[in-house]
C-alpha cells in the first residue's frame, strides 16, 4: 500500500506508515545526512518513528557548522546514531554490520557543484560520487535490504532540446558532475542486476527550499537581495529550470522505499521558471529591486531543464505539493529567521 500524502503548510505528512513485518518502523541509513536534504529526511523518518543512522564526513565544501545547525534536531531523538566518517575510509566489516541490521539505505552523500567539478578538484568527485557508491554497493549485496535509494540528478541529461525530458532520453552529461552521478546510477543498475541490491534512482530537478547549500543559486540571490548586493547571473537569465521543493524531494523517498526495485525516476517540480523571472518573483517577496550583472555563461550549465514526471507519478504515486511562489517564501523566510 502507497502512503497517502497530506500537505500541512509548508511540510509534508506521510501518514501511514509503510507496512513492514517490524511493525511498521525500519531501520534505516541515511548518508549525506547532515546536509540539505539529508537533514532533513532524516528528521522526517525519526519524527515518524523510525531507527536513523546518520553518516556525514563534513567534507569543507560548505562549512561545518552550518551542517552541526542542520543536525540539530535530529540528535534529539534517542533512535539516531551519527558517524562522523567518509564512507570510502570506513573498514568493509564495519559498513557490512551496518547494513545487515538496516531496511533501508537513502544514499544522499556526494561532492555536489557543476563548476567546481572542472579542473584539478575533480579527484574528490570521483572519491565521493563513485567510489563511495560503489563501496557502499558492494556492501550492501549480501544484506537483505528492503531498498537501497540513490540520489542522482537532472545533470546526467546534459544540454538537451526537448521537453519535458523522460527517463528513456539518452544521458549525455554537460558537466565532470553529471558523468559521476550517471555513473553511480549505472553502478546501482549493475548491482541490481547481478546481485539483487533493491536499487531505486531518483533523478533530482534543481532543489531548493531551507537548509539549502550557500553555493546553490536561490539561495545565493536571496542573500544578495537581504543584503542589497549585487546578484551575479550567469549568462543572459532566460535559461530554465524545473525547481522542486525539498519537501516533495522527501515526499518521493517515502515513496520510492515502496516503489519498484530497478527503476529510474525523474522528480521535479512541474514548474519551469527563468533566472530571470526567479529573481523578480524574489523582489516581489521580499520588496527589493535587485542590483542585476549578467556575466559570462559558465562551463557545464545547461539551458533548460524539465521533468517529465508521469513515470514517478504513475508508479510511485509521487506528486509535487509546492509551487514555486509558496516554496521560494518559505525559504526566504527561513533565511531571514537565520534558524
């Protein structure tokens, strides 16, 4: 049975418990648990009843305390464990025991950024975006797990002319990042196939909302505008993008532990806005007018993005609750709380 959704404001109540033979409550490993997203699934699963076991090696992408402030609640709650540890230096036995006694596996850990995946730091994203899932795969194959979720991402697309996109368009990455991240769901697919770890792979659309990182576009432009600061568009603001609301990012990992092993979905927001028209909705909230400078565009940024989301909706039930004018005053709001 499919949870049944409820939207309560700005949050995301999944209300019926997924129905395992433990009652209803799992165990479950959440990696990249201190960040964006991750914190904050986190925090719906223990709000929820169920066992975490969070894993964050604070790589110094972003600074450490902004991650400790998004731990915070979580470490509140008696059923969640932390470990401080990069998942590549974490001894196989160790990762093995972790996943025998897990139900579910959310892998969210990675070296996020299209730019800074150029050049010579790109060793880390080969570190933390393959050889991390891949050692986590090669753990998880002798475990019974009910579902092994990982988070891959609209950048495996590459700079694509049709739209919406569908998960059967051909992948073909405009970016160092999207090369690992369709990597890692090509590895997910081999260990399905060959060794029956219940994978699914979620393809992100451009997610924001509170908690987002300080590098990601909404939130650098409503810092700026906060601060009357000059707000630095890349190219000329008529590129696109599909937003999606980090609550119907959860709302589709729910889903997703229920859904079909061995399957890919596109989750989006159903909403394709400009930069440009982002950044006027941005004045309208906060009653501002923004110090605009169009610059060069950067390697690896795509024109367009758009989810074609009838797989995810048909088979996982999944369905964005939040648009865009909703999603962007609760993040402004969150930054103005400075919580």
């Amino acid at each position: 049975m499919k949870p049944s959704v409820k939207q309560f404001g700005f949050r995301i109540l999944l209300v019926k418990q997924l129905n395992l033979e433990s009652g209803g409550y799992m165990n479950i490993i959440v990696t990249g648990s201190a960040g964006f997203i991750g914190s904050q699934l986190t925090e719906k699963f223990l709000v929820d009843g169920h066992k975490v076991t969070g894993i964050d090696a604070f790589r110094d992408y972003y600074p450490k305390k902004i991650k400790l402030k998004n731990l915070r609640k979580s470490t509140t709650y008696p059923l969640f464990t932390f470990i401080e540890k990069d998942l590549t230096m974490i001894p196989n036995p160790e990762l093995i025991d972790l996943l025998t006694s897990a139900d579910v596996v959310v892998h969210l850990a990675a070296q996020a950024g299209v730019r800074a995946s150029w050049g010579a730091n790109f060793d880390i994203y080969l570190r933390d975006n393959i050889l991390a899932t891949q050692k986590l795969l090669e753990a998880a194959k002798g475990c019974n797990l009910k579902k092994f979720i990982y988070a891959s991402s609209s950048s495996i697309y590459g700079n694509i002319n049709t739209f919406p996109v569908s998960e059967d368009t051909l992948p073909n990455p405009f970016s160092p990042y999207g090369v690992t991240k369709l990597a890692g769901e090509k590895m997910c697919l081999l260990y399905w196939l060959n060794y029956g770890v219940p994978v699914v792979c979620l393809r992100y659309f451009t997610v924001y909302g509170p908690r987002q990182r300080p590098d990601m576009g909404i939130y650098k432009f409503i810092k700026s505008l906060l601060n009357d600061n000059q707000i630095i568009v890349y190219g000329d603001g008529n590129q696109t993008r599909d937003f999606t609301y980090v609550d119907d990012i959860l709302q589709a990992n729910y889903l997703a532990i229920q859904g079909l092993s061995g399957n890919i979905y596109n989750i989006g927001g159903s909403q394709q806005v400009t930069v440009n028209e982002l950044i006027f909705l941005l004045e309208r909230f906060i009653g501002k007018r923004a110090k605009i400078k169009y610059t060069e565009k950067q390697k690896g940024d795509v024109n367009s993005t758009s989810a074609d989301i009838t797989k995810a909706r048909q088979e996982l039930g999944y369905k964005p609750l939040t648009d865009i004018e909703k999603g962007l005053n609760a993040q402004i709001r969150w930054m103005q709380e400075g919580v």
